[in-house]
C-alpha cells in the first residue's frame, strides 16, 4: 500500500525552495483562496513537474524528457527541465493558446503541435517518448506528479488554524492535482471535504465517479481549456478522486465566465478559467454553508484580451 503522506511530505522537501509556498487569501462572500496563480510558472503544475524531475537518474535526464500539455504542465516541465540541464519536448494541441505555447519555447523546451485536441496530444507524446526513450512526464498519472501537487495540502494544513469544518473547492482534470491535496488533508484531524469541480464540457472524472464509462463522454469546446481531454485509461487518479472527494461538481459554461467577471471587475483578479471552475462550485454552494470554503486558485496565466473582454 502506497504511503502518500511520505511521499507528499518527501515532496515538500525536494522542492522546497524552488517553488512559492503561496498565499492563503481571505476573500469576500465567505471565501478563502489558496493563490497557485503567485506560483513561479503562474500555476500549480510546477510542484508535480520539479518533483518528477529532480527524482530522476543521470541516465533519465540524459535521455531527455516529453509531456503533452495544453499549456501549464508543459510549462512546468519545461522550468524543471531547464534547471537540471535536460532535453524537454512539449506535445500541445494545435489549437492551444498561443500565449503558453510562446511561454513554452521561452523556457527553452522543443514545442511540437499536433491536432486533435489534448487527448491526440497526450497520445502523440506518449508514443514519442517510447520512439525516442526518453522520460513521459504525464500531467496526472504518476505518482510523483500526484505527491507535488499534494504539496498544497501540506501548505494548507499550516495556513488554517481554525477548528471549523472546511471545504476545498479544486478544479479537476486528469485529477492529479485534487488527488494530492485530498491525499494531504486526509490525514489531518480536522473535518476536511474537497470537492472536485469540472466543466459541464469536459465530464469526464464525473462521468467515472457517477459509474458511466468516460470513453463514451463527448467532450465540447469549454473556456476551461486547461481542464479539457479525456483521462488515460487505468489512471491511478481515476480511484484515488473518486477516494478524496466528497463530490465532484459540473459547472457550465455560462457559470464560469460569471465567475471569471466577478473575480476580474469586482477584485481584479484575473484568474484562469479552470480556476473560475471551483470559484463557480463554491459560490454556489453558497456563503450560509457552516463551513470554511476554500477555493484553489489553479493558475493565472490568462489571455490579456480574455480580461478585456469581460469589461463589456
């Protein structure tokens, strides 16, 4: 049986130092944000991907390493890569935005696009990896990525001292990210419930936790593009979300431009849309809930023209 609390704790250690321990941020309407935004590469995706990284071998690092990201994990990767001097290639979809494609390059990774969405992507850089045996680094299914990402549990253990039931809101993909911190906060005395939050587009982590089979989910364009694609089939994430959560919570589209204008015009905070996710989750759980709620804040590597246009 896998002891994660030594593995995120070990985690911790590993990192420490080359990552933010960000911001916990008492907000309004009842809210606490956990800020992943102030991280180094503007995202959470760092913690898994330097965790990843500084555990392998020379020989590993010599041979180089390869992710698929829409845009995050690739530049996460890309940073860890940099600083222990490897190869880094990056498999995006062809349509990914531009901004973290340019962000990638500038990090110094190889960038290959490839059409079909993040899932032909993830597909694309696994074969890659084999052909060239190089390292795969997935977004989610490792469990050194999933122990980085715990990391955040770790901080927020520190960073609330009250006694009070608290709810963590996360956004959910491949479900790396709310594995770890769920993993985190189990072992702590305190009443946790995480919530996962998902994308009415992208349902694939709720389709499996409802008891439907995610290959048959249809997956529709969402403004949450970091939490699109469908999950590698066998994840360890797929189990270990379905553990942690409480529930997982689909959000619409609708919902998370409602929650992306409010966090900009009422608090100019410009978050991603898969943060607006689990802001959206928690705001309609709603501000009587008797609890603590914690939203965290995923990343804030958000287009400038996307800000502009929520000012209309």
């Amino acid at each position: 049986m896998t002891d994660w609390w030594a593995l995120i704790t070990a985690a911790r250690r590993r990192i420490q130092g080359l990552v933010v321990e960000t911001p916990l941020v008492a907000w309004d309407d009842g809210l606490w944000l956990k800020c992943e935004n102030a991280q180094v590469t503007g995202s959470f995706k760092l913690r898994g991907a330097l965790n990843k990284i500084l555990r392998l071998t020379s020989h590993e690092l010599a041979t180089g390493v390869v992710a698929a990201s829409a845009g995050n994990h690739g530049q996460g990767v890309a940073y860890a890569a940099r600083l222990v001097g490897a190869r880094a290639t990056i498999v995006v979809p062809d349509d990914a935005v531009r901004r973290k494609i340019a962000a990638i390059r500038g990090l110094g990774a190889e960038v290959v696009e490839v059409p079909g969405g993040y899932g032909a992507a993830e597909i694309a850089g696994r074969r890659m990896a084999r052909e060239r045996g190089a390292v795969w680094v997935s977004p989610y299914n490792d469990p050194d990525i999933i122990a980085g990402q715990g990391t955040i549990g770790l901080e927020l253990l520190e960073q609330l001292d009250e006694t009070a039931d608290i709810e963590v809101f996360v956004p959910v993909s491949g479900g790396g990210l709310v594995s770890g911190i769920g993993l985190a906060l189990r072992a702590e005395e305190r009443q946790f419930s995480v919530f996962g939050a998902q994308a009415e587009h992208a349902p694939f982590m709720h389709a499996y936790v409802h008891g439907q089979d995610p290959r048959q989910v249809v997956e529709k364009p969402t403004l949450a593009d970091g939490l699109s694609g469908p999950i590698e089939e066998g994840s360890l994430t797929l189990e270990l979300a379905r553990e942690v959560m409480r529930e997982v919570w689909l959000v619409s589209e609708a919902e998370i431009l409602e929650a992306l204008r409010y966090a900009w015009l009422e608090h100019r905070l410009g978050m991603e849309p898969s943060s607006a996710v689990a802001l959206a989750a928690a705001r309609r759980r709603g501000r009587n809930a008797p609890t603590i709620r914690v939203v965290v804040v995923s990343g804030g590597n958000v287009a400038p023209e996307t800000l502009q246009g929520l000012e209309s």
